[in-house]
C-alpha cells in the first residue's frame, strides 16, 4: 500500500467480489469485478436493485467485450441476479471497460442505454471504424510527437484504429441521454449526474447525497490517478486543465461519502483523495516546467521524466498522451512555447 492509500479509509478491508459474484456494499447496491487484459487488469460494475420497467437492476458499466467476459456474464444471468433481469444500462463514459458489453447485454435483456451525449456519440465514432484502418492516423500522431521510426512506432501503427472496436464491436444504436445535475431515480435513491471532463469527453458520475453514495467511475479512483491524454482524434485539447476543473464538482459531497470507483476497492474520505490528486498533477506540472526550462522536449521525451518506468505498447501510448497533457496545460498557461523542428517533431520550451 502505498503512503496516499494509507490516508484513506477502506470499509471492506481486502474483500474482492469472486468471479460472477456479487459483494453487497450498501443496501440494493452490490459490487462485481471483470477482468481486464491490460496491466489494471480489473473493473468494477455496481448493480443497483431497481424498479425501472418492473423489477429487476440497472447496471453501471459492464466490461470488455471478450470471451472470459461473456462467459462470466453468462453465468451470473443463469445464477447471479437472483432470477431478475437488468432494466437499465448506465454507462459512465465510452472507454472499453465500461461499454464493451453494452450492446450484447442490451440485446440480451431488452435494457436501454443511458448515457451522455458526448460519450455515446464519441463511442459510436470509434466503434464504427473501418476494419481495413491501418493505423498510420494513429502513428503520425505519436512519430509527430516524439515516438522515432522504428518497432515502437510500427506496433501502434499495427494496433490501428480497429483497436476500439475489437472491445467495442458494435454500440447500441439508440440511447437515453443524461444531463448534468439531472436526478436519476434508481431503486428509492434519487443519483445525481455530475459530470467530468479530461478523462473522457462528458463522464458521468453519480451522487446519492442522502446516503452519501458516489458511483465515480474513473474521475475518482483510490489507488491510481486518472489517465487525462491528449490523443490523435482531439490534438489540441487540455485534459489535465480541465480534470482538474472537474474534481471541484466533487468537493459538495458530504464528508462520509462512500466512493464506489471503477478501479481498486471502495473508499472512504473523498476529500482527501481530492486534494491527493490535485497535488499530484500539481507536482507533475513543476517536473515538466524544470525539464523543458533546461531544453525543449516532446511529449515521448517527457515520459521518462514524469514516470520514471518502462511501458508495453498499450501502456506507452497513455503515458505519451499522458506527458503530452501536461505539456499542453503549462503551453495554454503561457509557461512553455511550442516549436516545430526540421524533423517535423513538436517540442515545448520555456
């Protein structure tokens, strides 16, 4: 455990749920675990008792799309849902561990999806991408960035943009939108929609305020701090800025607030895992700021000084974005210049 883990407070101690179990963490509420084949190689979905459309559950993400996946769905809709089906999707934002299984969970049980505009819209675009895409989109982007020719270069090119769909193979193609501070009754608690930006482009968390529930998705997460990249398809923004923007939403949730995340276990004392997150980025920002005031540097030169690890090839590519975020934070700031050289490379420079 590390020293920020210590800080919090966890209720269920090392309780993980058993594949297609289910661990009841508050009244109605209970917590499944999928696994995932990356090195977080988890997530967690939260099936809430309901009554939407008859009695049943609405299910908050819902996995990869993949064979140890569907196989683990397949045996807690014969023995895990207590001879009651899922009424409602509700999936906090478009990344393949939340909405892989939409679609074919959907089907299954006739359940709608809901869900924000921009994430919906921004997974239809990615799961519709043509099988025959071969990447080059994809490793300009990183080459323009620092990634040289070479076997790293050609292995994201070799991922391709049908990456997404091989854990997304199809959305729904219909949906309900969610809104911002929109109340979502689920089972007798009225949920809260607040929405984050950074990590994706409208997440959707969810805050009970009378029993001090919050279903956080990737916004909050314990152990890990939230991936904010900046990739190919939106090349100019600035996720960290606006991540950062979104954590101050969170602040109003009562003190007891229990976090349900999608990642690592359950956790008390929100507040400081806010303010943890905070300095961490913080103290991100006055490592990169040092390096380039020595010399200018692109996002794949940055890596190494925000990380200071090695990373496969999925991994690599958030860890760029990643590196690339910060660099865009102190740019938009006015604290670094960005310069093209002969080589076609952007580098930042203070």
């Amino acid at each position: 455990m590390n020293p920020h883990e210590r800080e919090l407070d966890y209720p269920f101690g090392d309780t993980l749920p058993a594949p297609a179990a289910r661990v009841e963490v508050a009244p109605g509420v209970s917590w499944i675990r999928m696994p995932l084949p990356f090195a977080l190689d988890h997530i967690n979905l939260w099936l809430l008792r309901d009554d939407f459309d008859g009695e049943g559950w609405t299910l908050v993400d819902c996995g990869i799309s993949s064979d140890a996946v569907r196989e683990l769905w397949a045996r807690l809709w014969e023995s895990g849902l207590d001879g009651l089906p899922i009424r409602r999707i509700l999936c906090t934002h478009n990344h393949p561990d939340h909405i892989g299984m939409a679609h074919a969970l959907q089907r299954r049980f006739g359940a709608p999806l809901w869900m924000t505009l921009g994430e919906y819209a921004m997974g239809r675009v990615l799961s519709a991408a043509l099988p025959g895409a071969d990447g080059d989109s994809d490793a300009e982007h990183f080459r323009r960035h620092g990634v040289p020719p070479g076997p790293a270069l050609e292995a994201i090119r070799a991922r391709g943009t049908r990456y997404y769909g091989s854990l997304v193979p199809s959305m729904p193609e219909s949906f309900r939108r969610i809104r911002e501070h929109e109340i979502v009754r689920i089972g007798g608690r009225d949920w809260r929609v607040l929405i984050g930006t950074g990590h994706s482009p409208e997440h959707a968390a969810l805050y009970c305020e009378a029993d001090s529930l919050l279903l956080s998705g990737d916004m909050v997460l314990p152990r890990i701090s939230t991936n904010v990249s900046v990739f190919e398809i939106e090349s100019e923004t600035n996720p960290v800025d606006w991540y950062l923007d979104s954590l101050r939403r969170f602040e109003p949730c009562r003190p007891d607030t229990l976090v349900l995340p999608a990642h690592g276990r359950p956790f008390r004392r929100l507040h400081v895992r806010l303010r943890q997150l905070a300095d961490h980025h913080a103290d991100r920002l006055a490592v990169v700021l040092q390096a380039c005031a020595q010399r200018a540097h692109s996002a794949a030169e940055i890596v190494p000084v925000m990380f200071q690890r090695e990373f496969d090839t999925h991994q690599s590519t958030f860890a760029i974005g990643e590196s690339l975020a910060h660099l865009h934070s102190l740019w938009y700031a006015g604290r670094l210049r960005r310069e093209i050289g002969g080589d076609g490379v952007v580098r930042f420079a203070a």
